[in-house]
C-alpha cells in the first residue's frame, strides 16, 4: 500500500516506502527507504523535515537523506 508523503506547503505525495523502527533511547523511530517521483523526493530532501503518512493515517515527522540516488528517510 502507498505512503503519503506531506511537505511543509502542504502538498501530499504519494510514495512506497519500508518502514522499520528502532529505539533510540527509549524512543521509538521510523526509519526505511523511499521510492516516488525524483522531484518530489528531492523537494521534501530539501526541506528540514517533512511528514509520511502510513496507509492506516498514522503521521511521522521524518528527516530524509540521500545517498547515491537513493532516498531514506528516519524520525526525528
């Protein structure tokens, strides 16, 4: 199922993402890659942070990174 991908102008995206967690110091965090439009994905990379939204409706305030044309994302 699709992810939503929210920027801060309020336009909505949507993206294939992995979602993972990990606990960073008692806190759990997303983490996972991103797959949608290069400019899109370039765009919320630009951006300090940005929201993915899961199929269910669930919001995370994610940082994204880029390495070798591939985009990952992590919760802040």
């Amino acid at each position: 199922m699709p992810f939503t991908l929210i920027l801060a102008d309020g336009a909505r995206h949507e993206v294939h993402a992995t979602l993972e967690f990990e606990v960073i110091n008692g806190q759990k965090l997303p983490k996972g890659d991103l797959d949608g439009e290069p400019q899109v994905l370039a765009a919320a990379f630009l951006e300090r942070s940005t929201t993915l939204e899961t199929p269910s409706g669930k919001q995370y305030q994610i940082a994204i990174d880029a390495h070798r044309g591939q985009f990952r994302f992590r919760g802040l």
